[in-house]
C-alpha cells in the first residue's frame, strides 16, 4: 500500500456530477493509501460548482 496520494478534479460546471466523484473518491481512497487528499479545481464555473465545493469542505471533519 502506497503511503500518500493527492487526487485533483479539474472542474467546469459540474455541479450535477462532484458531490458523487468527491464521495466515490471518499469511499476509495482509505483502501488505496494510509494519506491523501482530494484537490478540486474550479475553472469558473456558472453554476452552483464552487459553492457545493465550498459547503462540502466546511461540512469535511478531515
């Protein structure tokens, strides 16, 4: 088992798509490596992408 990965999501209005890659990636991760981290970034999206990101960050205890 690797120690550590940095996972990055390169996104553009998504806002229909991230809360289930960011959960997928979640539930994936833990069995993959002991550290990581999950790198989203928002390419100025029109929709409500970056404010999902951002209510999912405040809500994440990590």
């Amino acid at each position: 088992m690797k120690e550590s990965l940095s996972v990055f999501f390169p996104v553009f209005n998504e806002e229909e798509n991230i809360e289930l890659v960011v959960k997928s990636a979640l539930e994936s991760l833990p069995s993959l490596v002991k550290y990581y981290e999950i790198i989203i970034v928002d390419d100025g999206s029109q929709n409500k992408t970056g404010q999902i990101k951002e209510e999912h960050w405040k809500s994440e205890n990590r």
